[in-house]
C-alpha cells in the first residue's frame, strides 16, 4: 500500500502534462508575445548568422534564453503559418512550467522532508488560476519562476552537499536563469552567503571552499555563454541590463484600486495589495501561519548563528529580497505582480512549512484538530479554484478572489494581456451578417489575434479607425470607466472583460 501511494507523484505529474497538451491551443495571443518572438529571431540570427539587426531592437538586453528555446520549432520546422508557430510557443512555455513544477516537488522534499507536503505545494502553485492560464503564454515571468525553483533546488544540493558535479551544474542552471532575467544574480548571492553560514557553523570545511570558487568563476562564464547580446561587450552590457532592470521606462497607466497611475508612481505595497487579491484565500492564510512558525523556529537559533537553517533562510530570502530590492531602487513595476512571480513557489513553501512544524505540537489532540481544519480549508478552497477554472476557461488570467471586493472591474486592470480578443473576434464573424466587416480595437493584441480566423474570415474583417468603423472591440485596458454592459457582444467573468460594440450600422 505504501508503495501505491508513492506513485501518486509520477501520476499527478502524468496528469498535469496531458492537461497541458490538451488545452495550450486555446488561449489567444498576449500583448508580449510578437515582440518576444521578434527577440528570439534577432538571437538566433545573430548567433548562427551574424545579423546584428538584434542591436537595433529596443528590448535588446531583454534575456533571450527562453525566446531561442521558443524559435527553435519555427526554425527546425521552418513553420510558415503564425498560428502553428504561435500555438508551438505556448506548449513550449507549458512544458517549461511544467518541469519547473517537477522541480518545486523536488525542492519541497528538500526542504519539508515529506513527498505528500511537498505535492501539496505544487497543487498549490497549479491551483493558483493567473499562474496557470499564463504557463501557456508568458514567455517572460513563468520560464523565470520555473528556472529559479530549479537553481534554488541545485542550490539547496550544492550547500548541503558541496561538489564539483553540482558546483557546475549550478553555474549552468544559473547561469540559464540570468540570461532569463537578470534578477537572477541573487542566485550566486544567496549561495556565497549562505555557504559561508554554513562555514561558520562547521557545516562546511575549509577544504570545501574550493567547490564554491569553482561556482564563482564558471557562473559568468555560462551567464555570458546563454546571453548573446553580451557577447561583443559583457561588461557595458551587463551595466545596460542592470540599468534596464532597475529603472525599466514604461510608461502606461495602471489601473490601481481605482485609479490610472504611471509605473513610476506606484506605492510600496502595489505587489502585496496585487497578491492579496489574486492568490486563493486559503493559501494566504496557510502563508500566514507558516510564516509567523518560520520566524519563531529562526528566532530561536539566533543565538547558534542560525545553525542548520539553510533552508529556511534560503525561502525567506528568496521571497522578501527581491521584493525589498524593487522598492528600495524604486523600479517601475506593472501589470499586476507578474515581474514578481518568481517568489511566489517560496511562498507556498513557507505555506506548506507550517503545517509541517504543526507535526511537532506535543498534544495529539491539537495535532488531529489543526491537520482536520487545515485539510478541510485545503479541499474547500481545491473546488472552489477547480470550480472556476473549469467554468472560466481560458480566462483563468482574470481570477480575482473576495478581497478584491464586489466590482474588481471598477479598481483594477482585468485582461491586460488581451486574449480577450480571440474570442471576440470569432464571435465577430460568426455572428456578423455583413460581407465586409468594418472593425477596429482598441489595442495592439486586436490585430495580433486575427491569426486564428481562417483566410476566409480574415478577408472579412477590415480594420478601420473608430470614426468609420462598425464593430469595435475593446478589453477595457487604459479606459476602465467604460463598461458597456450594453453592448452586442460580451466576455464575463463574473464581470466585463471584453466588448464588441456596434458602433455605425451600414
């Protein structure tokens, strides 16, 4: 029976990978995406062709790791048509997600010393419904969260067990993550100071040192090797990133607890307000609990200069460091908290981390009551998020909970991606009677997402200006105070988020 049990992880995983390759066909094209793939292009003919149309792109020193990873089916196959290429990108994004959930069940046996704990906290992560509808798309910030679970696992290994196989391993794994984002140079951070605790308290002989310098000078190397742009110049390269990193110019409005700010104006607790309305309830509070056990259980080891805590400061560095790192260089963050995405596997962590050291209460009986209430609390909130995604499909992306209040659309940003626009677009020719449908949108990703009409139906639509147009489109994005709940078309989730109004009829 025991060994029936422990194949419950190879199936959950099983499962997880055919949902993926049953559903990466029906979401549409995000905001993000031509652009990323225009990244990816100019990389891969710099590389193999030496083109250097890739210096000329305003989004130069974005990381191209994952958008090379994500041109190579257009390439190999030499594919032609845009929907194939795109739908390619996103079971490619999924399977990256995917693997980095494989690794946060890795990391969580780590760290919670229990296989049941620890796919406890990978449910978590894949009932979260903004994480998973942008596992299919986001080719920024969830390769970014799946390749710091994975450096953090290979991190954990190496200071638990420091050698040359991991010290090189880690400088690859990380060295992937910082031509992702540049963010993650806090992974060598993490591992030069937390070796050096683990100096301090004789975890760790001074004839190991030699394994960390091995990680210190191959880190670069590999950062430079996954990282193109930086070829011909790392060192003004790398300060252009950084630079871009700290202080990124953008400058539309978000729509925030009801009202348009520019990024450079958002106050400190933008990304805690965002996370607290965007995660299930039940997690939070499972955060709650865990995280208050976690300072109490670090408090106490003070005195042993946190003596066999690697973990655990591992997690509470990784989830607060880079958050404190946004507000004190004062960068401009939008878009919800996806460019924070990354912390949050350390925040389930820590989640999950408090029920185990609710294992340690000496009475039983308190034991028994706190593991019933938080398994009930668990199921509730799985059906529930199940419930939603299941019936809102594919726009899990706009999952609020109750502490958003009663009318989300009148405080915050809701289809910001726009992949909205898909499926008003099918709707639009359809159901509209006229040869020649006049359209316009109001933004970008209206036109990216005629890619799903066939040749047929493209022909139809015509895109013309808002005066002369007589459908227009629209996810609300930049204008919130306009919701047409009369309109011809509507996509609700619980409210508006996207219209199609009958502007001039012919």
């Amino acid at each position: 029976m025991k060994h029936a049990f422990e194949k419950i992880p190879q199936l959950f995983f099983l499962i997880t990978l055919v949902i993926g390759l049953f559903l990466f066909t029906d979401y549409g094209i995000s905001w993000d995406e031509p652009i990323q793939r225009e990244l990816g292009n100019a990389n891969w003919n710099y590389v193999l062709h030496n083109d250097d149309s890739l210096f000329h792109l305003i989004n130069q020193y974005h990381g191209a790791f994952i958008e090379i990873i994500e041109i190579l089916p257009e390439k190999v196959f030499h594919l032609q048509n845009e929907k194939t290429i795109f739908l390619s990108r996103h079971l490619i994004n999924y399977f990256i997600f995917w693997l980095g959930t494989v690794f946060l069940f890795l990391l969580g046996k780590e760290v919670l010393k229990n296989y049941r704990f620890a796919l406890l906290t990978v449910l978590m992560l894949y009932l979260t419904p903004r994480i998973f509808a942008q596992s299919f798309y986001n080719s920024k910030d969830i390769p970014l969260l799946s390749f710091f679970i994975i450096c953090n696992y290979v991190t954990l290994r190496f200071l638990n067990h420091p050698n040359f196989i991991l010290a090189l391993l880690l400088a690859v794994v990380s060295g992937m993550l910082f031509a992702i984002r540049i963010v993650g140079i806090i992974i060598p951070v993490f591992t030069v100071i937390l070796f050096v605790i683990n100096l301090v308290n004789n975890r760790h002989s001074l004839s190991q040192l030699k394994y960390l310098l091995v990680f210190i000078i191959l880190y670069p190397l590999f950062a430079i090797l996954f990282y193109p742009v930086l070829w011909h110049d790392p060192i003004g390269g790398v300060r252009e990133s950084f630079t871009l990193f700290s202080h990124f110019f953008y400058n539309d409005p978000q729509f925030f607890m009801g009202k348009l700010i520019h990024p450079q104006e958002v106050p400190w607790f933008y990304i805690p307000v965002w996370m607290a309305i965007t995660i299930p309830p039940v997690w939070q509070f499972m955060f709650l609990f865990g995280a208050a056990a976690l300072i109490i259980f670090l408090m106490k080891r003070l005195k042993n200069v946190f003596q066999n805590v690697t973990s655990e400061l591992l997690l509470l560095s990784w989830l607060f460091i880079p958050w404190l790192t946004v507000i004190f260089l004062h960068s401009a963050v939008y878009d919800e908290w996806r460019h924070l995405f990354f912390i949050y596997p350390a925040f389930l962590l820590i989640s999950v981390y408090g029920i185990k050291l609710s294992m340690n209460l000496q009475s039983r009986r308190l034991r028994i009551l706190f593991m019933t209430m938080c398994g009930g609390l668990v199921g509730i909130q799985c059906v529930y998020v199940v419930f939603f995604m299941l019936v809102n499909h594919p726009f899990e992306n706009v999952y609020f909970n109750f502490l958003a209040g009663k009318h989300p659309e009148k405080k915050f940003d809701l289809d910001y991606w726009g992949l909205s626009y898909r499926q008003g677009l099918e709707y639009l020719v359809e159901h509209a009677k006229e040869d020649t449908i006049k359209a316009a949108w109001q933004n970008a990703p209206g036109n990216f997402n005629l890619i799903w009409l066939n040749e047929q139906e493209r022909k139809r639509i015509q895109e013309t200006s808002l005066d002369s147009c007589n459908y227009f489109l629209t996810n609300f994005r930049f204008h919130p105070d306009s919701y047409m709940d009369s309109a011809w078309y509507i996509i609700r989730v619980n409210f508006s988020i996207l219209a199609i109004e009958k502007v001039h009829e012919n």
